[in-house]
C-alpha cells in the first residue's frame, strides 16, 4: 500500500542506509493498524484512505521515537484515526 518511495518522502529521508529500517516499520505499521481496527485484509483494503493516514502516522512515530517508544500512546492515538473503520465497534 505504501512504499518506500513514499515513506522515505513521508519520512524525508533521503539516504539508502536506513531503507531496510523503514520497510521493517511499513510492515509494523501495517500490523498494528491492522490490530487496532480489527482490520482483516478485506477491510484494510476498502478503508485505504484512512489506512494510509494511520500507517503513515505509525511509521512516523515508530521512526522519530525508534529508541524508546510509547506503544500505548501510540495504540490510543491510532485508536483515535481509525474508530470509524473499527470492526465490531458499533
């Protein structure tokens, strides 16, 4: 959905050495948006838009906070993004 391309533009990288750091956060992005919207892949393929959104806020996150990461500021945050795409919440 993302790639890397994009997510070192996102990211505003511009060097080779840290690509394969930032393929590793794409795909934890990924899940985790995906675990927090209770996202199968179905879902996570129809609510693109907002999925974007949420993956590109994970990555940047994870990338700026890689040394000490808050995971539950970050759930609450995706949370916050993706209630409207929750499975099973209303």
């Amino acid at each position: 959905m993302i790639t890397l391309k994009e997510a070192k533009n996102y990211l505003r990288v511009d060097y080779d050495e840290d690509d394969r750091l930032i393929q590793n956060l794409l795909l934890t992005a990924k899940n985790l948006v995906m675990d927090v919207g209770r996202m199968d892949e179905d879902a996570f393929a129809r609510n693109e838009d907002t999925v974007r959104t949420a993956m590109l806020f994970a990555l940047g996150y994870l990338y700026e906070n890689r040394s000490n990461p808050d995971y539950q500021k970050l759930t609450l945050n995706l949370r916050s993004i993706l209630f409207a795409q929750r499975e099973g919440v209303m």
